[in-house]
C-alpha cells in the first residue's frame, strides 16, 4: 500500500471508532444489566464465568443445566478467550460485574475493527485503494453485519464473518503461498468455532482449485490452502478439545467426521503434486481433484453416521416440531417472510453483479480471475445463505467489494453528465446501491404486504434482569422453566435449569418441551423422572413469551395452554415474589404418598 498505509490506517481506526461510539450509544440502557439480544450470549458469559470459576479448559459442558448431569455443549473456548482475558484483567481493578460490562462491550467492536481492516486489505487486493475505502465504509454501515458485532454480542457469529474476510484476503494475496496460509488458518480456526464453517472450507478450496487450474501461478495458494487448513485444524481441535474428539464422530462439531478427511485432503494434495508436478491445466485440474476425492472417500467412513439425514431429528418429533422448525434463523429462505428474503438476497445480487461487470472489463487475465473468484465465493456463500438464515451476514460481507466497484463506477459515469441535475440526481442515486439502502427500500416496499402477519413476542421482555430479579428470592433449586429464558436464569440467578436451546442437551429439551406440550397428568410424570427422580422444584412460565405460545396454542389441554388461561393443576402452587412482573412461579408440590 506503499505511502498511503499510514493515512488509509488513520481513516479507517477513525471510521471504526465513530461506529464504536454509536453502537455503545444505541446499546447504552443495556450495558449495566447485560442486556443481551440473544440468548447465546448469556450462555457465552456463563461459559465463560465457570470456566473462570475453575471448571476444566477442555470441560465446555454447562452443569447448571439438567442436573445432575449437566448440558453438553460443543462451543470453542477460542471464542471465550478474549472475554476471559479482559474480565481476568480488569476484575481486581474494577469488581466483577463492571468486568464483565467492559469485556462483552469491547469484545465484539474489537472484531469488528479486525473484521474492517480484514475488508480493507482484502479489497485493495481486488479492486484497488478507492473500493478499498468504500468497502469497510459500507460494511460499517450495515445492519445485517452489524448485528453480530454490537455491543454484548458475545456469541461467535462475528468470530464467522471476520474468519471469513480474513479467508478472502489470503484468497487475494499478491503473494500466493502466504495468500494460502492466511486462508487456511482462517478457514481452521472457523471449524473449530464451528462446524457451519464446513462449506465455506470446501468452497474455497473449490475456488482456489479453480484458480490454479486457470493460472499455473496461483498453485502453491492452493498447496499451502490444502496443507495449512488439515494441519492447523488437526493441531486446534487437539490442543483445544483434547483426544476424545479424534477417536469420536459428532456431526455438529469438528471430530473424527471431519478431521481425518481434512488431514487426508492436506496429506495427498500436496504429495500428488509433488509425485506428478502437473504441467498442463488439465494434469493440475487432475491433482487437484484427487485429494478432493480422497478425502470424501474417507468422509464416507469417518462421517457415514452424518450422511443419513437431519440430526436434530434425534431430538424426537415433538421437540422437532415446537422447537427446532420455529428457530427461524437456522430455517431456509423459502419459511422466512418477505421482508426478510429480499434483506437475505438484495446485497449479495448486486455484489455478484458488480463482480461479473468487473470481471468483464478488466484489464488483465490475473484480475479478471480474481472477480471470477470473488464472484464464485459471493456466489457459494449466497447458496447457503437461502438454506441458513443466519448466514446471510458472511454472505452480505463477500458482497461488499463487488458493491463498492459497481457503486463507484457509476458515481464516475454520473458525473460526466454535463447537465447539472441530472448530474447531481444521477449521484445521488448511486446510494440507493448500499446494502443498509437496499434493505430500507424493501422493507418498505414489502411492509403492507406483511402488515396483517402477527409478528412473533420477543423472548427479551421475559428475559430481562428486572423480570428475573424475583427469582432469586428463591432458595437455591432446580427450575422448569421455557428454553430460551433459561440461559438468562443462569445468569442473573444461582438457579438451575432443565433445559436451554442448545441441541445437545436432547433429553433437556425434549423434557422441557413434552413437560409444557402434555397433559398436566402426563406432564407431572415427566417432571418427577427428572433430576435424578427428585424432579425441579419450581415451575417458571412468562405467558408474553412466544415460544411459551407454541406451546399452549398447538397442544389444547396441555399443561402450557391451562397456565396461559390462568389456571393450573392441583400440584402446582402459585408462588408470589415480591416485584414480579411478567412471569408466574409455581412450586412443585411432591407426590401424595
């Protein structure tokens, strides 16, 4: 970047800052109490508070969850790391709580600085220091990004988006070796986040087969790609989850499913190379597609078990139902509403039309192959963004350097008019191609056509610290309470909980679910078996809550549908505690012997 890093560095720190500063402002009523907008990220911090508490590093299990045998969890301390970090530092200095502010403040606006200087890299690399300058701009002022990097937002849906911008720059790296590297450790550290990073590992490595296969030149990005992804995942998911996961296949998460098809695809890359040194395009085409098949060869053995359908049918057909298919986010396009399908594919078509645009009238074949590549990622991306909502953000991030080309382009051809005007209205509209001007014009164009649908209760008034604060004038004990209300009970109370909406704690879930679904008789039973046989002993609903509303609107003459109408059987005792507001506690009364 030569002379220009310094001021480019400048403008950037500064753009960062001023949206720091805003989301802080925006999110300024929630910051004391931990308001968090998702309860992800209150089980993030509880996380992270056990494992400050003493619990083991390779231990990630919740053990406040379905006692007494705890709620596995499948999440990376990766993500816990920073967190834990500032909390450690802090915490002597300025006592627990404001600890905990400062780190799940700071934390998510520190990765999206990481996340803008990732775009900005990666972007000059493409299409050069004007895009590059637009691009994190743009991104900044995205909602469908932003939302994963306010303030509190702790969970690991930024840790995604800034591994996948980081990826894209080593796609685009001037030099192709290190280029390989960067993307493959990106792409290493994603899996062991998560296992949602799978596609997007096998796409690049599509991409950067492709690229190889065109240009003789960009091979050794694939090699190191190939050898640097296996190697680093292997060695993470050893040194951060121990031994137990190289022997033992979980579909959700990397293990043995995956891990030894990735070691395979790093081994016989490189040495299929190395053996035949491809010259001609189709030999290289060749070389590159045996490792592929190698290591789906060994994905056949090692995963066979993930091959046979949708895992979260494990969770039985009444948990599937009235929980798993009303999780909206993990859900494809074609279930969302309208406003939300055209927020999930506006940004990314205009990328893609600004990267083929670019592509065509570039100037040389080593840049026209870049926008291809940009263009084929876009496009990957944007695939698994119509099966999973929630991945619309990684998608809306790879659109950001075709928008910034196309944007500037036809800033420039508007301003050759003479007319002034014209001139001036032909600019200004260039605007309406932002991605934060591109969803606002949808949403209102869609907004009549929704307005008769009944928008779903947010779980957070149930959720917050003033609604809980009750509880705990409880003495210790076992709550049943509704999934997405439990984190935040962990959180703000010293209680446990059955349940939480994390799917591997099946039997919690499917407890939770049939306890609230079945008829007070039934539903008692189910109750009594839990905890060891001693069941919970209070009963937590919120009727506002809206998943409390699927369950006593689906199930008439459940136990969920007789509390809605205020009613309840007689082993339920109404509990008053003082300032409760939105929620109703019962105890739990034991058996008549």
């Amino acid at each position: 970047m030569g002379g220009t890093a310094a001021p480019n560095a400048r403008w950037l720190v500064l753009a960062w800052i001023c949206c720091s500063i805003i989301l802080l402002w925006l999110a300024r009523d929630q910051l004391d109490i931990l308001g968090f907008r998702d309860p992800d990220d209150a089980m993030r911090l509880q996380q992270v508070r056990d494992w400050l508490g003493g619990q083991a590093f390779l231990d990630v299990s919740q053990h406040r969850v379905n006692p007494p045998f705890g709620g596995p969890m499948h999440w990376s301390r990766i993500v816990d790391m920073p967190i834990a970090a500032i909390i450690l530092l802090l915490r002597p200095v300025l006592g627990s709580h404001l600890a905990e502010v400062i780190a799940c403040s700071t934390v998510p606006l520190l990765l999206l600085g990481a996340l803008a200087w990732a775009l900005h890299v990666a972007v000059i690399r493409i299409a050069g220091k004007p895009a590059a300058i637009l691009a994190p701009v743009l991104m900044l002022t995205t909602p469908t990004i932003l939302v994963q990097f306010g303030p509190l937002r702790i969970d690991h849906h930024g840790w995604q988006i800034l591994m996948a911008t980081i990826a894209l720059a080593g796609a685009m790296d001037t030099r192709p070796g290190r280029g390989g590297v960067v993307a493959g450790a990106a792409m290493a550290v994603w899996l062991q986040i998560s296992s949602e990073g799978l596609p997007y590992a096998a796409l690049f490595a599509a991409v950067l087969a492709l690229r190889q296969w065109r240009d003789r030149d960009e091979t050794p990005r694939f090699l190191t790609y190939a050898l640097t992804l296996g190697s680093a995942a292997l060695l993470l998911l050893a040194v951060l989850r121990g031994m137990a996961p190289l022997a033992h296949a979980q579909c959700d998460a990397l293990s043995a499913a995956y891990i030894w098809p990735l070691t395979a695809f790093a081994i016989v890359t490189p040495i299929v190379f190395r053996i035949a040194a491809p010259v001609s395009a189709t030999g290289r085409f060749a070389a590159a597609g045996t490792g592929a098949l190698a290591a789906a060869a060994l994905f056949i053995i090692t995963g066979k078990s993930c091959l046979t359908g949708d895992p979260f049918q494990s969770l039985g057909p009444v948990a599937y139902k009235l929980w798993y298919l009303h999780v909206m986010e993990g859900r494809p396009i074609w279930e969302q509403g309208r406003s939300m399908m055209g927020l999930i594919l506006l940004p990314p078509l205009a990328g893609v039309a600004g990267s083929i645009m670019a592509a065509r009238i570039s100037d040389t074949a080593k840049a026209r192959d870049r926008w291809l590549a940009v263009a084929l990622l876009l496009t990957g991306a944007t695939l698994v963004a119509i099966l999973v909502m929630r991945a619309m953000s990684v998608a809306h991030v790879l659109a950001l350097p075709g928008v910034a080309w196309l944007m500037l382009r036809l800033f420039r051809r508007a301003q050759q008019k003479t007319a002034t005007i014209p001139r001036v209205f032909a600019s200004s509209a260039v605007a309406l191609l932002t991605p934060a001007a591109l969803c606002a014009l949808w949403i209102a164009a869609t907004a009549g056509a929704e307005k008769e649908e009944k928008s779903p209760t947010p779980a957070g008034e149930c959720r917050t610290a003033a609604v809980l604060e009750p509880l705990r004038q409880l003495p210790r004990s076992t709550l049943f309470a509704p999934l997405d209300i439990g984190p935040d009970i962990l959180i703000r109370t010293r209680h446990d909980v059955i349940g939480t909406a994390h799917h591997r704690n099946a039997a919690g879930i499917t407890a939770v679910v049939e306890g609230f679904t079945a008829p007070p008789a039934k539903a008692r039973a189910i109750l009594t078996a839990l905890n060891s046989g001693r069941g919970p002993d209070y009963l937590v609903t919120c009727p506002s809550l809206n998943e409390f509303r699927h369950y006593a609107q689906e199930h008439p003459g459940s136990l969920a549908m007789i509390l809605d109408k205020g009613g309840q059987p007689d082993w339920l005792k109404p509990i008053r505690l003082q300032g409760m507001t939105s929620l109703r506690v019962y105890r739990i009364m034991p058996p008549q012997n």
